[in-house]
C-alpha cells in the first residue's frame, strides 16, 4: 500500500482522464504531484465515454485542442506508453438540415485554416465512406481522416502509470473532503484521516467539481446530464473501417466497438442533475432512428448498455483556468461530453499554467469568469 505524502508540490483531485493527463505531465516535468482518487481510476465518466476523438469542431480552441488530441494519441504507445487500440477511421457528420449544412460548411473552413484536413462532402460520398450508414434526406456530411476512438480507460491507465514512472504519488480510494484554504491561500487537501500539505490544487473531479471547488470558495457550473450507449452481439461481415458516423439533427451515432457496433443518441430533452431519471423508451427511439441512418442495427442484438454523466457547462465548453481567489486552485472540468479527447492537450495545458509558462494556446477564454463577462464561448459541435 503506498504511504500517504505529508506534502505535495500539486495535489491533483480526480482520477479520469483529465486528472491522470494532468498528474502525467506534471511529473514528467519534475513536479511532486499526488493524485487523488475516491474511488478507482476511470470509476467516473471516463469508463462510460464512447472513445470519440476528434477535431472537427466550430470552435478555433476546440479544434487546436483536439488536434493536439489526435497527435498525441498516435504517439501514445512512445509517451507516456500503452496500447489504446487508436482508430483514424475518421468521423462523419451526417447533415440533413440546410442551416447545419451552412454552419458546418464554415467550421471546415476554419478547421482547415488550422491545418485540420476535414471536408464536405455529398451524400453519395458519404455512403461510400459509412457503408451501413442510411442516408435518406441528407443534404451533405463532414469527414475528417484524422478522428476516429480509442480507448477511454487504457488511456487514463496509460497516462497514471506514466505518472508514476516519474515518480507520481497517484492514491485511488482516496476522496479529497474538502481544500483547505487560509486567508485566500491553498494550504492542504483535506483527506479521510488527515491533510496533504500544498501551495497548488487542481480540481479535475468531473460532475462533481463543483461540491469540492465550494469548499475552496469557487463556484463551478458544472450539471451532470446521463447519456446512454449500448453496445451490439457481434455481427459478421461488418466492415474493418467504420467510420465515426453522427447524425447530428437527433445526435444519433455509432463506430466499431470490437466485433460489433457501440451506438448512442443523446436526449437532448434530458434534465440535468444526479436524480434526474432518464426516458424509459430512450431504446426504442433509438431503433425509430437506426431504421432511417443504420438500418443493419435492427437485426442485431444488443449485448450491453450503459449510462454516465455529461458534466454539462452553459455554453457546452470546458472550463480550463486557475481562480481568481485563491489563486493555486487550478481548475479542467466541465467539458460537456468531450472531455476524454481533449485530456492529452489538456494536461499540457495545467501542466504549463502550473509553471509560469505560456499554454500552446490562449485558454483565458475557458476560464470560468467567462460567465460574469457575458463572454459565452459556445461549441455548435456538440452530440
Ligand atoms: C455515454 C457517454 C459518451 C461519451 N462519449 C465521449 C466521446 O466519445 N468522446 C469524448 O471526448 N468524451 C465523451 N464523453 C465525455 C467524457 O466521458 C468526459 O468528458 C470525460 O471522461 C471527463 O473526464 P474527467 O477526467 O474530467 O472526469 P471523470 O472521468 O468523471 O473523472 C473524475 C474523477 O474524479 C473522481 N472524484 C470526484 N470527486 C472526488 C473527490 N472529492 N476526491 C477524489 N476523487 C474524486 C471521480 O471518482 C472520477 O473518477 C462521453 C460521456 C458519456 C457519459
């Protein structure tokens, strides 16, 4: 078992992908960094993601961000090390709205000004590249080569055993109670039996960043909001490459998930909160889509099924900052639904805001003051 740290240089709190991005390029910079988690790594949202990666964003951050993404998992088996099974089978936007077709057609643009090799494309191109996709009443689609899904856990298992070959504390079953804070100072971390001494905390504790960055006096909105995927039996003759196809009017999507499909569709009319209960007939409206954009769906089985938590922001962009009081309370959470694409590049970032160093790119624009400025930074791209 390994001893508890008296003291940290920075206590991470949050074992999901973000936080074990984080405590991995901390200490591969030579930080003393402990990492807490209550329960086990990935017990969060990070197991139930459905391993999308992608670049294809409307916003400039979210697609250099995702792009830092998708290159450092291509290079994931060298640093921090691992196998995470990386698909570039690309992603496919399925669009049968003119005004989204409009939209859509303008993020390109942008995404291939920042060097993201994304396109549109027509309906019978899109039937080529997602051969089981149903294409009736689509207008047009996006690819991008370069996206695809990997493996959420392996990646959050890769980047803590990265950690601790650089000498990472990281502590699962082990909840952070609350921050100590004197006088606008981080002083500790509060833990069952005691107090981790430090200057620095970053709260990477998904939905549930708000509950502990309260006790630091920083509010954080964050709502959990349940999404529901299922995964298919195994089914013969599915294609090698299948795209990540989404049909984004119902949020409707699906790729390869091993010998068979993962399918999921948002409820955009889900309430939020940890008690809210979820649609009864959420599979059979599922099936009412599948006819229409999979219809090789219907007559496969289902072999499993679950539900997590979106940690849902007002404007459905992540918040990436450090408070204005205290100061040393760092904060990545809240990246409503593609938090697990954007951990690599967010780790980077906290690593760097942590040292004094200038990000790869400006994240004033997620720090959580946004909201107080009327400064809204809302992500059209979103499932
Ligand atoms: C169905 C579904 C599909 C998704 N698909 C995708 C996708 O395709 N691509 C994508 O990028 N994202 C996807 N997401 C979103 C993604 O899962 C999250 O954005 C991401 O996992 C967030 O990672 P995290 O590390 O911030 O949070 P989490 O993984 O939730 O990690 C937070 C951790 O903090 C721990 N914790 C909380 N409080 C404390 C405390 N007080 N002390 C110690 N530990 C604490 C928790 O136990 C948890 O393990 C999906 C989510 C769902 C539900």
């Amino acid at each position: 078992m390994t001893d508890l740290p008296r003291h940290a240089d920075v206590v991470v709190v949050g074992g999901g992908a973000i936080g074990t991005s984080i405590a991995f390029h901390l200490a591969e910079a030579g930080v003393d960094v402990c990492l807490l988690e209550r329960d086990a790594l990935s017990s969060g949202s990070t197991s139930r993601a459905a391993g999308g990666v992608r670049t294809q964003f409307s916003d400039p951050l979210n697609v250099a961000i995702g792009l830092r993404g998708v290159e450092a998992f291509s290079r994931f088996a060298e640093r921090p090390g691992g196998e995470i099974d990386f698909r570039q089978v690309g992603y496919l936007f399925l669009l049968d709205e003119q005004e989204d077709v409009e939209t859509f057609a303008r993020s390109v643009s942008l995404q291939n000004e920042l060097g993201v090799p994304s396109r549109l494309v027509d309906a019978a191109e899109a039937a080529r590249l997602s051969p089981l996709a149903g294409l009736a009443g689509v207008l047009a689609a996006t690819f991008c080569p370069l996206d695809g899904h990997a493996g959420p856990e392996a990646v959050a298992q890769g980047y803590a055993a990265g950690a601790r070959q650089h000498g990472a504390t990281v502590l699962t079953g082990s909840p952070a109670t609350a921050i100590d804070v004197v006088n606008e100072t981080v002083r500790g971390v509060v833990i069952e039996g005691g107090t981790i001494e430090t200057e620095t905390v970053v709260c990477a504790a998904g939905v549930w960043s708000p509950a502990l960055a309260r006790t630091a006096g920083v509010e954080l909105p964050v709502e959990p909001v349940l999404r529901e995927v299922v995964t298919t039996a195994p089914v013969a003759g599915l294609p090698d490459s299948v795209p990540l196809t989404v049909d984004f009017s119902t949020g409707f999507y699906f790729h390869r998930e091993g010998p068979g499909l993962l399918i999921g569709m948002a409820d955009r009319s889900q309430p939020a909160g940890f008690d809210a209960p979820t649609d009864p007939g959420w599979l059979e409206r599922v099936t009412e889509v599948a006819a229409r954009r999979a219809p090789r769906f219907l007559d496969m089985g289902i072999a499993h099924g679950w539900k997590g938590y979106y940690e849902v922001t007002p404007d459905h962009n992540g918040l990436v900052g450090e408070a204005v009081g205290p100061p040393r309370f760092l904060y990545a959470t809240g990246f409503s639904g593609h938090g697990f694409m954007q951990a690599p590049a967010v780790g980077e970032i906290i690593r760097d805001l942590v040292l004094g160093r200038e990000p790869f790119v400006d994240i004033e624009p997620l720090s959580v003051e946004r909201f107080a400025r009327q400064a809204l930074r809302p992500e059209h791209n979103v499932i």
